[in-house]
C-alpha cells in the first residue's frame, strides 16, 4: 500500500458529499488512466468505494438519528401531506402479502385458505414488476422458514413458481432460500422415511416416538432395544440427510446418541474380556503342555 | 486507423471514430448491416452477407448462419470442402467487413475493437479474439455490447449523474448493464445476460408450431430435411417480423412444390413465448441488485438489439420496471456506433479526451476447494471466488486457503469462471500446483492472487508465505492454440477464394430471385423465372450501368412480390 489515506488518493478532504466524492473520483481517473496505470487506478478505485461506503453509513446513521417516522402516526400523516400525496400502486400487493403472513401466524392451520392466499400473493399484477418481484420471494422464503412447520405445505408451490431448485447451485443463493430449499429436501426425505418399506423407517420412527423416559414400561422396553435401527438412521442422516436432524427433536437425538456411545463401548469392553480370556486360556494351555 | 466492429448473431456492422463522431461504414450493398452468414458459391468462392443468407435455403448445406452461438466450441460446419469452426466463419464475416472498411476509408486497416456479449465466457472472448487475428486485424480490445451501446448512448448525454440500464436482446444473445455516468465517468456498474437468448428462440418457436401443424403430411422426411428446416426458419422470421406490425400473420412454405399456409396470432406467439419471456427477469434482476440500485433511481431504460422491436418484449419490459423504456437510439446500430466510439477512446481522439470509461468483468473467478462435510468426509469441488463477479476492472484481490489434510505434500488449484457452487458446472481456465511442507492439516497458508487487466486476461499467483515459495500462471489459452496455429490457418482463410466485392450486389439479388424462385408455385414462380432470365441477359452484355439498372428493376418486383427485403 502506498502509505496514503484514502482521502489522500481521492486528493478530497474527508466528507460524506457523495457527489463530491465523485467529483473527486472523476477528476483523479483523468490521472491515473486505467488504460495505463492498473495500479494506480485499483489504488484509486479501492479508495473511491471505500469513501462512498462510509458516506453511505454516515447517511444510514442520520437517517435512522432522524425521529422515527413509522411509529409515530400522526406528524407521518404530515410528512405525506407535505409532499404529494402520492398513492402507492403496489399497496394492495403487500396487503394481500400480510393476509398470508396472518394465517401463517394462526395457532389453527387451514390449508385451503393458506393456499389460496399464497396464489393471491404470486398472482397479483404488482409482481409483474421487477422489485415487487424480487421482495416479495425473498420476504416469502423468510415467512416460509419462520412460520415452519405451519407453511411447509407450501412450499413446493413457491419453489415451482420462483424456479429456486434452477438457482439452487450457485452459490450467492440468498441464504432464505437455500433455507426454504433444504427445508424442503427434508421433507420430502422423512415422507420416504414414514413408509414402512424404508430401510431406516424403523430408526427413524423410534426418534419421532419422543423420548424413552416419557413413555409406558412396556413401549419402552420395546423402543429402548433398538440401538442398532437407530444407530444406522443416524449414520444415514448425518451423511445424506442432515437436514432431517435438524427438524427432529434434539433432546431425543442426544439421548440417543448416549445410548449407542454407552452401548458401543460395553461391547467393545465385552469383546476386550472374551480376547483376553482367550489369550490368557491358551497361555495357560500351553504353559500345561 | 481503428475501425470498431459488432459481430453479431444475425448482423454484423462496422464503424468508424471519424472528425468528432462514430461514423458507420456501408457494405459493398450500401447497406450498414451486412448478414453474419457465410456459405459458398457453385464456382466455390466464399460469399459472405446478403448473398449467403438468401441462398441458406436453396443451398442449406453450403451456407452457415448464427455460428455465433457456437463461438468457443469445437463444432465444426461443413461447407463445401472444408470443415469451419465457428472462429474461422467469424474470422470470413470480419474479413468482409475489413474490405468494406478498407475501400471505404482508401486505406489498410488492421486494428480493431471488436464487441462481444457482456455475458461471453473466457473461451468465447478467446475465440472472437481469434476470430479477428484470423481475419488479420489486431485486435486492440474487446468489448462488451451494451457497454458499447451506452457508449453510443452516453457520449451525447451531458447530465450530470445519469443511470441507466442497457437491456440487449439481439439474435442470439441476452445482456443486460446498469451505467452510471457522472464528470465524464462512464462507468459500468454491472452486468448480466443469457448468452442463449435471443430472436433466434423466438423463430424456433414458429418453426415448432408450423412442424407440429403440419406433421402428418411432412411425416419422416419432413424432419430431416434440411432444405425444408431452412425455409421454415426463414418463414418464421419473416412472419415474426409481420406480429412486430399486425396482430396477426401467414407463414408459409413450399416444399416439394407444395404449399403450405399457417397463420398465426401475435397472441398465439406471445402465449407460447411465456418461457422466453420469462428468461428475461433473472439477468435483469441480477444486475440491479449487484449495481445497489432500486429501480427508481434508473433515469433510463434503453433498449438495444433488433429483437426488442417485437412488441411483447417491450410490454414485459414496462411490467418489469413498470414505465416505459427509452426508445431513442437506433436499436441494430447501437453497438457498432459503440464499438467505433472506442476505437477513438483507445486511439486518445482529442474530442473524446474528457470520458473514462471503466467496465465490470461479469463472471466471478476463483479456485476450487474443498470443506468437511457434515460426516466428517472431505467434500472436494466447491467454487470459491476470489475476484466477484462485476468487479470493476482492472482488478486484482488475495484470498487465503489452508490445508485440508495432514501431511498434504502439494496444493492444486483449480482456476474457474461462473457462479455454480461447484466448479463442475464453471468454466475452467488451467490449473496452478504449488509444493507445500508436510505438516498437521490447516496449518499451512497459501495465498492466492488474482490479477485480472483491463484486456481479460487473468494471471493467477500463489504464494505460501512460510516458505516463501511461488508460483505463477498466466491464462492464455487454455485450448492450446498457439501463435503458429493462428498463423496457417490465417494463412489457410485467405487461400479461400472470395467472391469478388463489385459483384457482389448482383449476386446477392441474384440469391434472392433464386430463394423466391423456390419460395412461390404457379404462376409467381414463372414470373421469377421470367425476371431472372431478364437479369441474366442483361448481366451477359457486360455494361455495368445497365445492370444496375435492371437489378434494382428486379429488386422493386421481387419487393412487389414478397414484401421488402429485411437483414
Ligand atoms: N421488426 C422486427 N420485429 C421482430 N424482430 C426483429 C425485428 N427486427 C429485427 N428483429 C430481430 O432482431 C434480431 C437481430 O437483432 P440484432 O441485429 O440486434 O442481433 P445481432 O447483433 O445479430 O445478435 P447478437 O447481438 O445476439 O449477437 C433477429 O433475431 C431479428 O429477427
Ligand atoms: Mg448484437
């Protein structure tokens, strides 16, 4: 690094005046040509987006040291009356948008009506534009995740409509939706799982029936045996399905997860006794001949 | 002198910085776009533009057309007794326009910025690259498309702080831009695209359509010909053509001395254009939110490339941003005009002294690594991006990786382009090993460099700090293709014979009379048969005044006949 601020480089005193910075900017490019300076000009450009970036901050910060508007109704109703009183177009869009949130919120799941409401929110004009579009499925994929498991219905309609399995390898994939996606997978997974056919359907029941402690003497004593079920499901998930874990009760997976470490090392300690005892009988064998 | 050029999938042009101004340079037709079609004559010369199009249909296995779409694959065309690659068909189209240059402004030309879609791969720019040394220019710079628009766009437009996004939708390419221009900065603040999107689609819709309505009657032999998939190709164009203008069209073919009409609705097209249509949010998408700009902070919207004329492009286009774009430059001439204002910005005209103009390169680059997946496993093959894609350039960033093994001897890197998670679906571009101690695994560093210049060319460096050991590679060309190979097969392309250019109007009429000829049954046919014997004779008597006389005679029927001609 060449030792100088980035004021410097700009040959600008520190400032949030993003037009100044820019006149700066302009001004030092005419100098440092890219066409025949690489260095000069990275040096330059790296001072340039640092110093828009920091007079973006600034300005975030006065904005957010500005009375909050939202939380006050009434001088709000003022600020809208000063400028012109400018109708959103795309109001009724983000209406429609927070009935879905609503019955998403609801201890009562209704599944007609939250599908219907999800086509609404996908069917508007609004979303014909770009920005409408582009915030609302990332706001949908948000809502999707939080309200889990109550929006899980939905979700493959919301993946087949924005075409996130096509985007799903790349990787700035917004982190929602790679969310909304793996969540998915899961699903579909421990659908295959509750068939009986499954090879780790057994495994995986016994984590979803809760945990040990909790049930009847005799259910328990049936479930409490079958370490080996269980331990394979966990090697299986863990391997190809981890977001199957996430979604089953971690308490019981613990659990679990003790009883096979405790098991798997009483049989190692079974199995050291009888190679002992094996060894020390042929010794002893031998030392009789 | 620098001539700018666009190389298009369907047009090519070619301008110049002259007196102040890009100017455009006429074909030997008179015409500012010539055809990027390439085929060869009966007598085997090379015709290049008007001529070839028109006989694509007559003459399906000796013309090619939207090799474009194949530039920086090994796909070869046959024509006549020589396979082409897409390069060398390139390199005959910029060869043409070279001629047309050169008789135009009485001198040799040899330099040459050449535009290429924003959204072309490494392999692509390298071939376009080619393409040209083949054609015997120097290629001073390549170009990004709508950069080159906006150019055109933006040398004029003297506001302070202006934004705007450049939607380019041609032949056979999609891009997208976002420019800011400020104090003579023009300056690129990203790029998108989808290097398979274009009019080209659109006409494949057609052509389905007119395969599927007449299937049972063209049966097996229908689909294999080639003289016929030509034909309905050109009906599809013209008839799209049509929509841009009518609500509806007939599309029609003659095949086997048969015709057949189909007219379609331009809201049946538009209907079965709904995939395409949507194609066109992602890019858009894309290059805002990589710009940081809300839509209402663009101050316009221009839209380039001769496929934005049909009207449902523009319709989705005014529900995306929701208003109307700016319509105001010439969408087809655009970026030779562009292409031209960077020769004189290279060339350091005087009248262009006061604009920069800075670009993004629109792919990130990085290197493979690998992560311990949840199993404890190591999982190999995932991109890790070291320069992120619309960095402006030239550029150069470090990033730091450690060993994933214990006792690992070597790194090998892995350079890639795109934005795949895993490098599997990214273009790769060579490969960088590095010698590194034996030691517990994470503990050794190694850094890596990438550097990428203001021409695209990437050098990677590496360098493990504990032992100070380094190592370098510079991407070239990574399909091997050195100096001496360029050089015979240049030598090869100008062995070709080409059709001479001062006749080259007569032969393209001629092609056309010929395709109309096929094109018509009863008595249109004899008709043409008739004009063309007239030509011809007139053509026999050698006096070049009375052959331009009688071809624009015979042009205006054929015009009367079919409609006018379009590129
Ligand atoms: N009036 C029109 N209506 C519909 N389409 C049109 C019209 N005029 C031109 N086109 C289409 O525009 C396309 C050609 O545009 P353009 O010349 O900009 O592309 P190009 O530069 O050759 O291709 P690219 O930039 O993709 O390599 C063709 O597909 C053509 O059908
Ligand atoms: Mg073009």
């Amino acid at each position: 690094m060449s030792g100088l601020s980035i004021w410097e480089v700009l040959g600008q005193p520190p400032t949030d005046d993003q037009r100044a910075i820019k006149r700066a900017y302009a001004q030092q490019l005419k100098r440092t040509h890219p066409e025949d300076d690489a260095a000069g000009f990275q040096l330059l450009r790296q001072a340039y987006e640092r110093a828009t970036s920091i007079a973006a901050h600034a300005a975030a910060r006065a904005h957010a040291a500005e009375p909050a508007q939202e939380s006050h109704p009434e001088p709000q109703a003022e600020v809208v009356e000063a400028c012109a009183p400018e109708k959103d177009p795309h109001e009724a869009h983000w209406r429609i948008c927070g009935r879905l949130e609503q019955l998403l919120a609801m201890e009562h799941v209704d599944p007609a009506a939250m599908t219907a409401a999800l086509e609404a929110v996908l069917q508007t004009e609004s979303m014909e534009n770009l920005e409408i579009f582009a915030d609302t499925e990332v706001g949908l994929a948000r809502v999707l995740l939080h309200f889990a498991p109550r929006g899980d219905l939905l979700l493959p309609r919301a993946i087949e409509h924005f075409g996130w399995y096509d985007q799903e390898d790349r990787w700035d994939l917004s982190p929602e939706i790679r969310g909304v996606l793996s969540r998915e997978r899961a699903l579909a997974v421990m659908t295959r799982l509750s068939d009986r056919r499954h090879q780790h359907h057994v495994g995986y029941m016994t984590l979803c029936a809760g945990p040990l402690e909790t049930m009847g003497f005799w259910r328990r004593l049936r479930l409490g045996r079958r370490h080996r079920p269980v331990a394979a499901f966990l090697n299986f998930a863990v391997g190809q399905a981890p977001g199957v874990l996430h979604m089953l009760d971690q308490d019981v997976v613990e659990a679990w997860d003790r009883r096979i470490a405790r098991r798997e090392k009483t049989r190692q300690a079974r199995t050291t006794f009888w190679v002992f005892g094996a060894f020390l009988a042929v010794v002893l064998l031998m030392a009789r001949w | 002198m620098i001539v700018g050029i666009d190389l298009g999938t369907t047009n090519s042009a070619i301008g110049v910085w002259r007196d102040g101004e890009a100017q455009l340079i006429p074909n030997s037709l008179g015409q500012f776009l010539t055809p990027s079609a390439v085929g060869i004559a009966d007598d085997g010369t090379v015709l290049v533009g008007m001529a070839a199009r028109e006989r694509q249909s007559t003459h399906p296995n000796d013309t090619a057309t939207a090799f474009k779409r194949y530039m920086g694959s090994q796909k070869q065309t046959r024509l006549g007794q020589r396979e082409f690659l897409p390069e060398e068909l390139s390199a005959l189209v910029l060869r043409a326009l070279k001629a047309d240059a050169e008789a135009f402004l009485g001198e040799p030309v040899t330099e040459a910025v050449i535009a290429v879609p924003a959204y072309f791969n490494d392999k692509q720019r390298k071939a376009t690259r080619r393409a040209g040394e083949l054609a015997g220019f120097k290629v001073e710079r390549l170009i990004n498309e709508p950069t080159a628009a906006a150019l055109a766009y933006g040398i004029g437009e003297r506001g302070d702080e202006v934004r705007f996004l450049v939607f380019d939708l041609g032949g056979g390419t999609f891009d997208v831009s976002v420019l800011e221009l400020f104090d003579g900065v023009v300056e690129v603040r990203a790029s998108a695209g989808d290097n398979r999107l274009g009019g080209e689609d659109f006409n494949d819709l057609l052509v389905d359509m007119l395969r599927r309505r007449f299937e049972a009657k063209w049966g097996e032999a229908g689909r294999d010909d080639a003289a016929l998939h030509q034909r309905l190709r050109a009906a599809a164009e013209r008839g799209r053509r049509e929509l841009s203008e009518k609500p509806s069209a007939t599309l029609s073919v003659v095949w086997k001395g048969q015709a057949y009409e189909h007219e379609v609705t331009a809201e049946a097209l538009e209907m079965a254009a709904e995939g395409l249509l949507s194609r066109l949010r992602d890019p858009v998408l894309r290059s805002l939110r990589d710009s940081d700009l809300r839509i209402g902070a663009l101050d316009e919207i221009v839209l380039v490339g001769g496929a934005t004329r049909m009207p449902m492009v523009r319709r989705a286009v005014t529900r995306m941003f929701g208003r109307f774009p700016a319509a105001s430059i010439n969408v087809d001439e655009a970026i030779a005009r562009g292409a031209a204002v960077q020769a004189g910005l290279k060339a350091r005209d005087a009248a262009l002294n006061e604009v920069v103009l800075t670009d993004v390169c629109p792919y990130s680059l990085g290197v493979d690594v690998g992560e311990h997946g949840p199993n404890g496993q190591i999982r190999t093959g995932l991109f890790s991006p070291v320069i992120e894609r619309n960095t402006t350039i030239p550029a150069s960033r470090v990033e730091s990786f450690r060993t994933l093994r214990a006792g690992q001897r070597q790194i090998e890197f892995g350079v890639y382009q795109g934005e795949a998670r895993w490098v599997a679906e990214n273009v790769k571009l060579g490969d960088i090993v590095i010698p590194i101690p034996a030691r517990p695994a994470g503990e050794i560093e190694v850094k890596c460099r990438f550097t990428y210049d203001i021409n695209g060319l990437l050098e990677v460096d590496v360098e493990v700090p504990l032992t100070g050991e380094r190592r370098q590679l510079v991407i070239v060309d990574e399909d091997n293709t050195d100096e001496a190979d360029v050089a015979t097969r240049r030598a090869e392309l100008a062995q070709l014979k080409v059709h001479p250019r001062d006749e080259a109007s007569n032969r393209a009429a001629m092609a056309r009379a010929g395709r109309c000829y096929e094109d018509f049954i009863g008595e249109r046919r004899d008709y043409v048969a008739r004009l063309i014997g007239q030509f011809e004779s007139v053509l026999d008597r050698q006096d070049p005044r009375s052959a331009i006389l009688a071809r624009s005679e015979l042009l205006a029927a054929l015009d009367q006949l079919e409609g006018e001609s379009f590129l």
